[in-house]
C-alpha cells in the first residue's frame, strides 16, 4: 500500500514540475538540494584542509613554500602517480570529471549526472590539491553540487526538464559553498553552465545558493575569502591604465587557453597513468624553483594584494603558474581552473599597477587595486562571464569599488580573447576539443524548461484496431481528443477522435469497423519516456520520421503505462507559451 501511494505521489510530482508553472514545486526542492549540496562541499573542504593542515609546515594549508625542496618535487609527483594508476583502473567513463563533463551530461544525457564519477572527483580532486597540484576546488566543486541536484531529481524519478533545474541549483549551491559567494554562485550557474536566464530557473537557483551559504556560514564563518583594506581609483585619468591592463589579462587569457587546449589535444593518446605523473613532474620542478605555484594559491594573492611582492617576483610567479596550471590540467589531472586564473590574474594585474606607479609615482592608485581588478579581468577572460567574474571578486573582496574599472577591465579583456585571439570560453573549447557541442539556442533552451508531461494531451482513448460499435460509443462518450489506436497491444498511430465520431455517425447500421481502414487523418507514432523534456520530443519526432507520439512510463517491470499523447503542434505551442 505504502509503495503503491509513493508511486502515485511521484506520478503527481512529475506532472507538476514538467510544466511551466511548476515554480513552487522546484523552489520547495531547491532546499535540499541546497543542504546535500552544501553537506557535501563542507565534507570535501574538510578533508583536503584537514589533510593539508597535518603535513604542511605549521598547520599551513597553504604552506607549500615550507617544504624541502625535494618535498616540492616527490608530493606532486607521487600524487599524480597516484592520480594516475586510479584514473587507469576506473573505466573511461567514470573518470570524466569536472566542468566539461557536467556540462557533457547536461547537452547529451538530460543532466542524469552518475554517482560514481562524482565520488571519484571527490577522491581524485581531493587528492590532487592535497598533493599540492596547481588546481582549484571550484571544477570539484561544480561536479559536486551538480551531482546532488541531479540524484535529489533522479531518486524523485522526475522528469528531465526539472533535472536540468535541479542541476543548476546544485552548481549555485557548491560555488556558494566553496567561496562563501552567494549570488556569484547564481550567476556562474546561469551564465557559465545553463546559458539563459529565465525567472523559472532563477528562483530555485536563488534559493538553493542560499540555503548552501547559510550552512556553509554556520561551519567555516561569514569572513570574506581575501581580507584587504579598502582601496579605490584615485582619479578617472587611471582608467586609462585600466584599459591597458584589460588588454594585457586578455592577451594572458588567451595564451591559457591556448596551451591547456594544446596540453589536452596532443596528449590524448598518452595513457592516463603516465600523463597524470607528467602532469605531476611538471608542477614539482617548476615548484623547486617557484613553490608559489603549488596548491591553489590563495596565500600569494593575499601578499599581491597586500602590496608585499615586488615586481620581478609577480612576473616569475604570473609565467610559472600558467605553465604549470595549463600542463597539469590539460595532462589530466582534476581539479578546477578558476583557482589559477584568479591567482594569475591578481599576479598579473599586481605587476601592472607596479609598473604605473613607477611611470607615475603618486598619481595612481595603491598598485595592489590592479591586482583586484585583475582577478575578476583574467576570470571573465577566460570564462567568457564577465558578470559571473565581477559578482564573485564583488563578494570574494567585499570591496565595491571594483565595479567600474572591473567593468571597463573585464571588457576590454573578454574582447581581446574573444575578437583578437579567437577563444571562447575555456570551457566550451574543451567541449570542442573532445568533439562536443553545447547548444544554448534560444529555441533549445526553451524547450528543455518544459518537459512533455505537462503539455501533452490527456484526453485521449486507447482502442485495438478492429472495434464494435458499442465499444467506439463508449469511447467517444469521454470526448477525448486523439484516439490512440493499438496493434497486438501496441500504439502504432493516433487519429482525431472527430473523425471517429464522423464515421460513426455516417455509417448507422455498421457494427464493427477497422480504425486503420476507415477514412480519417491518422499519424505514426513512436514512444517517449514520461521523464522527457520537450527538446527530446522535437529530436524524435525528427529522427525518427514519426508525425506525433505517445507519452509512457514504466510502473512495474514490463508493464508501462500510456499517459498521453504529444503531435509537433504541441511543441511549437510550447515553444510559443515559454
């Protein structure tokens, strides 16, 4: 009995999110979504910090320069053998992690994101900040939060349009988790991942980001992530310098993302296991001689922007971290990017601020501001997501004063990546350079926000091809619209009950009938899952020469049930609708 109303409630819930008012419903999911989300970024922080705390020097978790200069070379090179022997015995599958594969899943597998390869970004991500790679946690993190909604939307059984929903509201949920970042999180979902922004995806976003946060706050503190004091423009004449900076971050960015492209392409055919220990070799020796590069990096820019590095000293960390960030990920290794590309950023935009001042002693700004300002430049640059950049350094910084030279920065260096160098963004490259594509039309877009239970056609009577006609008066009494008609127990077309009722009524004295012989309007049909979204439907209609189709979903093993029908009016009404 328990069982049977459990299936009964999910058959409700799945007609109720599938449709275009369905907010409530995925706000009221949105919160655990948010707490498993959140639970899971905590869990993940306190095992890699807890770890770096116990072997690095002082109870330093960023304190890699602490370590013996052979220490520098064997960590990250043990850990990428590790990495390695791991990645070689999971299948090729389960090891696809990240971003790029949460972004794969959600254009090709309806955002059905499987547990297994979360826990091995879990372990793997884990273990290659540990061993003091030069990654970040928000590509692990992203992975994380993503994975959750998605198993929340799975275990529900609901259908795919709100799976997509539920996916953004975990990739919100762990940013905001991981950063202490709220509404950057909101944006990085919506801008980098879903591409649209729609108020039936933003406010279970919005939720989801903030029910993270508020858990986040209760273990780790509301404190900002870099502590700086406050600092400004000093006049509007330094815009100048602004622009010049932005172009420089973008020529930077498009170098990155040039060689981690290059890194990925040319070094598919090597097994994972001796690329992943590459990827290692190269983060230890260049670690030898600049130990700054290991780990994420969050500590070095604290001293840019604290003004503590001199200028030779940002340049030779700036070049040395994008050479090892961009073998090490492009070689295999998990973890995120967006880790690098705010240290770079920050080291990058330090030296240009230094090098101002020394052109005009006293008429700029303090130079670490150019190193603010450039955290949210290189990001947006190489991300393509000049909001998502600008929102997270508005909260990572708590100053306010970013906002209009990072605006103006963020311009001109998403321009001179984009227009100059040809780059997209790093993540839509390295969807193309496993072969994919990412499509944010607006057509598939609106289509993939709805799924079919909610605009199929419920009115509809299944009936076995030979009839009589005591059995289609019966049927028509109901006033359906479609007559669905059966062959050995299977729909093989659909046809407008009117004209059903039309032979009926002009044929009296016929007591049986043939539905595939009489003269009526009838279209082949092919089946679809109850989960599906409308974007599927309009796939199948098109591959598979059908003209409409029947919406089933499978109650007991072996047993469906028919619960209505789609035509490709349906979609294009849909379509008009969202």
């Amino acid at each position: 009995m328990f069982k049977q109303r459990w299936n009964q409630w999910l058959d409700q819930l799945g007609l109720r999110v599938s449709s275009l008012d369905a907010l409530p419903q995925l706000c009221m999911l949105a919160i655990p979504v948010g707490l498993l989300s959140g639970g899971v970024i905590i869990a993940f922080r306190m095992l890699t910090e807890t770890t770096q705390a116990a072997m690095l020097p002082g109870g330093d978790i960023e304190n890699y320069e602490g370590l013996a200069i052979e220490y520098r070379l064997l960590l990250p090179v043990i850990g990428g053998l590790l990495i390695g022997l791991i990645w070689q015995w999971l299948s090729k599958e389960t090891r696809q992690v990240g971003v790029v594969h949460v972004m794969e899943r959600m254009q090709y597998h309806q955002s059905k994101l499987p547990l297994r390869n979360a826990i091995a970004q879990f372990f793997g991500a884990a273990l290659s900040i540990i061993s003091g790679h030069s990654v970040g946690r928000e590509g692990p993190s992203v992975h994380l939060g993503s994975t959750s909604g998605s198993q929340i939307g799975q275990w529900l059984r609901l259908p795919n349009n709100s799976l997509r929903t539920l996916s953004a509201c975990g990739i919100a949920a762990a940013i905001a988790a991981s950063f202490n970042t709220p509404l950057a999180g909101v944006i990085f979902s919506m801008e980098v991942v879903l591409m649209e922004y729609s108020v039936i995806s933003f406010a279970p976003v919005i939720l989801a980001a903030v029910t993270a946060t508020t858990l986040t706050r209760l273990v780790y503190g509301s404190d900002p992530i870099f502590n700086i004091p406050p600092m400004q423009l000093d006049s509007l004449s330094e815009l100048v310098y602004v622009i010049i900076m932005g172009v420089a971050l973008g020529c930077i960015a498009a170098l990155f993302i040039h060689l981690l492209q290059h890194s990925t392409t040319r070094s598919r055919r090597i097994p994972i296991w001796i690329r992943c220990t590459l990827g290692g070799a190269v983060v230890g020796l260049v670690g030898m001689a600049v130990p700054e590069v290991m780990g994420i990096g969050y500590d070095t820019v604290d001293k840019a922007l604290l003004g503590e590095l001199a200028l030779s000293t940002l340049l030779i960390i700036t070049a040395a971290k994008i050479f090892a960030s961009a073998l090490g990920l492009g070689l295999g290794l998990p973890g995120g990017l967006i880790g690098p590309t705010i240290v770079i950023g920050a080291l990058a935009g330090g030296a240009t601020g230094i090098m101002a001042d020394s052109w005009l002693p006293g008429e700029i700004a303090a130079p670490a501001f150019y190193a603010l300002i450039g955290m949210c430049t290189m990001m947006g640059a190489t991300l393509q997501a000049p909001l998502a950049a600008l929102t997270a350094m508005l909260e990572l910084t708590a100053n306010p004063n970013i906002i209009l030279p990072g605006m103006l920065a963020l311009i001109a260096g998403v321009l001179v990546s984009r227009e100059v160098f040809g780059k997209d963004s790093v993540y839509l490259m390295l969807m193309k350079a496993r072969g994919l594509d990412y499509r944010a039309t607006p057509l598939m877009q609106a289509l993939r926000g709805i799924g079919v239970a909610g605009m199929m056609e419920r009115r509809f009577e299944s009936l076995p091809d030979a009839m009589t006609r005591a059995r289609v008066l019966e049927a028509l009494a109901s006033e359906p619209r479609w007559i669905l008609i059966t062959q050995d127990r299977k729909p093989v077309a659909i046809m407008p009950a009117a004209d059903l009722a039309r032979e009926v009524q002009e044929n009296p004295d016929r007591t049986a009938c043939s539905l595939m012989e009489i003269p009526a309007e009838r279209r082949e049909v092919t089946a679809i899952d109850f989960q599906a979204s409308m974007q599927e439907a309009l796939e199948l209609l098109d591959s598979n020469d059908a003209e409409a189709l029947y919406v089933t979903r499978h109650t007991v093993p072996g047993i469906s049930r028919v619960y209505g029908v789609i035509t490709r009016e349906d979609i294009e009404r849909s379509y008009s609708v969202s």
